[in-house]
C-alpha cells in the first residue's frame, strides 16, 4: 500500500477520533438536536470516504466492500451519538449506513483511471467537512479561544495540507504498473492484439498493425459458443508456433478458432497496406455482427 494512502486512512482515523473526543468532552453542553446534528455528519461522511476507498481497494467485490464501509460507518455513527443519547445514536447509525452503501458503490463502480482522483477529493471534502463541523461545535458549545481553531487558521492549515497531499504521489500504483508492462512488451517489437468474441462481436472491431513488424492477434472467447477470427485477404508470414499446431495455415491465411473460455494467438508480419475484414466464420455470425477491421499501415 503506498504510503499516500496511509496518510489518507489515518487522517481520517485521527480527525473523527478528534471530533469525538470533543463530543465526550463537552457531553453534559451539547443539546440533542446538536449531538443529532454532529453524530449524523460525522457517521455519512466517514461511511461515505471510507467506502469509497474500500470500494475501490476491493473493487470486483462489492460484497466485501460494502459489508465493511457499513460495518465503519455505523460503528462511528454509533459511537459519536452514544455521549449524546439514543436519538443521536440513531441518527449516527443510520447515516453511517447510507455513507457507507454509497460510498462502497461509488469506488467500486469509478472506472480505474479516474480511482485516483474520487479518492483526493473525497478525501479533502472529508476534512473540509470536518473543518466545518468543529466550527459549529465551537460555536455551540467548546467556546475555547486557541489560535488553531480560529476559522482563518484552519483555512490557512487546510490549504498547506492540500498542496502538501497533493505532492505525496500515486495512491493507487495499478493502473502505472500495467501501462509499464505493456511498454515493454513494446520494446521488444511485439505489438499485441488481444480480441474478444462473443455473441456477435469482436471487442475490438478495429484493429491498427504496421506493415513489416510482427504482431501477434490473440483471439479470447470470452461467450457461450465457438467462435473463430479470420482475416479475408492479407498476405501474410505466420509464425509457426508449436501452440497452434492444431491449425494448418494454408495459403498463409490468419485463421484462429476457440471454444468457450479459450485463448489463441499467431504471430504474423505483413507488407501489404490496406484495409482488410476480419470475421467469425461460423454459420450466421457474420451475419449477426462477427466483423471487424485491420489497418495495415505503411
Ligand atoms: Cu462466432
């Protein structure tokens, strides 16, 4: 985990603890419609940052992810009404529920490019929330006159603290390390193409491969039936590989076939330029949609 994801997580842990060690604090001068107030905020909004990053650390299981989100929000919620009495521990609960269903699904759902982003600004409406918070109670009831808690103070604080979390790096190190790995697939000349099948497309429908380098055409099957690639027309060197002996490459023609869950790959250079079809020649797929196209550019 890098460390930018500690500080968030822990920030969050010291900031709510902050909050509800004051509520302890002052029990006996909050009123219950204040105690409702704060135990409410704090338990959405914990719920709600907390699943976010929960949702997408574990994103593929919302299950998981959103059971623990709840199981933090309410437990916040929980405690910061309990000084205050039941109907703020209600109030605690129940927002602690919804910010930590929404925010688990919300982090799961955020496709993986923008994970990164949802996390910082969630995290710094977290504290700005927070900020807000404290200032409500201090004028409800903490009544102290330290410097710190002065409005401009804070607000001086929590723009420090935003360019400084800005500077600290990647929270999420997937999305780099992939794009790195397929760099160097790059490096050594090999341009892969994976194609998906299924019932009746190929994903991707358009291809781009530059004439006189090797690419390699990986077909996945990820439906119900058997489906095959075949490229009409191309001129082309296959490689031969000892995978894909179960196919004779007659006429140099690029012909690729799995069953359902399979994977196969050929290997081919071409010198020809053009516009060429690829299709799944089984009967009718064509027809409903099993086409695409392959730029072969100079
Ligand atoms: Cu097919």
């Amino acid at each position: 985990m890098p460390i930018s994801l500690y500080v968030t997580v822990i920030g969050i842990f010291i900031l709510t603890i902050w909050i509800i060690w004051n509520i302890i604090n002052h029990r006996n001068k909050i009123t219950v419609m204040t105690g409702m107030m704060i135990s409410m905020v704090l338990g959405m909004v914990v719920g709600l940052t907390i699943g976010v990053i929960i949702g997408v650390l574990l994103s593929e299981d919302l299950f998981s992810s959103t059971l623990w989100a709840i199981i933090i929000g309410i437990s916040v919620g929980f405690v910061a009404g309990l000084p205050i009495g039941l109907m703020a521990v209600l109030d605690g609960i129940l927002a602690g529920l919804m910010g930590g269903m929404m925010g688990a699904m919300l982090g799961d759902m955020i496709a993986p490019e923008h994970q990164e982003t949802l996390i910082k600004v969630m995290f710094l409406l977290f504290i700005g929330i927070v900020i807000i918070l404290y200032q409500m109670m201090q004028q409800e009831f903490i009544k102290s006159k330290s410097m710190v808690s002065h409005p401009v103070v804070m607000i001086v604080l929590f723009v420090v603290f935003i360019v400084g979390y800005n500077q600290m790096g990647t929270l999420i190190p997937s999305a780099d390390s992939l794009n790195n790995d397929n760099h160097q697939h790059g490096m050594r000349r090999t341009n892969n193409f994976v194609v998906q099948a299924e019932e009746y497309t190929f994903l991707p429908s358009d291809i781009e491969i530059k004439a006189g380098e090797m690419a390699t055409i990986i077909l996945e099957n990820t439906g119900e039936t058997e489906h095959d690639l075949e490229i009409i027309g191309m001129e082309a060197e296959i490689e031969e590989q000892p995978s894909s002996n179960n196919h004779t490459h007659t006429n140099n023609q690029i012909h690729l076939h799995t069953y359902p869950g399979e994977r196969k790959e050929v290997s081919f250079t071409t010198n020809t330029p053009g516009t060429y079809r690829y299709i799944c020649t089984l009967p009718g797929h064509e027809e409903s949609g099993m086409t695409g196209m392959i730029d072969i550019i100079p």
